[in-house]
C-alpha cells in the first residue's frame, strides 16, 4: 500500500461536543457550558469555571430533554439531583432574543459594499 486508508476521508475542524439534551455534536461555539456549584446547575459564559463541565444547546427544548432524562447529575459527575433554575432563566433570557444562537453571535453577518 502507499499509505493512504480505506473509507471516507474526515477533515479535522476542531474540538467536537455533544449537547446533552438532544445528543448532537456540534462546534463548542453552538453550544453553552454548565458546571454544578453548590447544587444548581449554572451557565459558565466564559467556559472557565472549576470542574466537570457538560454542553447544553442555547435552547429550552434541549434543557428539557436533559431533565426529562436525568442528564445532568450523570455528566455532571454529581449525586443526586440538581436545581436548573438559574440555567433556565439564562435560557429564557438568552436564547429566545437571540433566536437560539449564543449571545454575541446575533450579528454576525459580513456587510457588503452596494457599489
């Protein structure tokens, strides 16, 4: 052989992380940090939190599904269960003005000279 591999070739993008309410990989830029601090689960924004940290879509939906299945104790690495108040305030806050997208990404279309 002349070193090339069988099947599909994968171009490498970067760090891939999967939401844990709707189980889809995505860039980390698409998706929102939690750690859990003193029981509650809380957005990291600046993804620089101490601890175990799990990746959540900037949607109510995916929040949902988390809880539905007890996701957060067990990627949180945590016993017991944990209060999502103040995730869902930051998604209710956050991710309806901003149509889903994480904040600061809104507007970020190139303008283009008319002339």
């Amino acid at each position: 052989m002349n070193g090339s591999t069988s099947g599909s070739v994968t171009q490498h993008i970067g760090p891939v992380r999967t939401c844990i309410g709707c189980r889809t990989r995505t860039l980390p830029s698409e998706l929102l940090r939690v750690v859990a601090v003193d029981g509650s689960v809380v957005p990291d924004l600046h993804r620089r939190l101490p601890g175990r940290g799990a990746w959540l879509h900037f949607d109510l939906e995916c929040l949902r599904n988390a809880e539905r299945r007890r996701a957060f104790p067990r990627a949180l690495r945590v016993q017991g269960a944990l209060d999502v108040a103040l995730l869902r305030e930051h998604l209710e806050q956050h991710g309806k003005s901003t149509g889903g997208q994480p904040p600061g990404r809104q507007g970020t279309r190139k303008q283009v000279d008319p002339s």
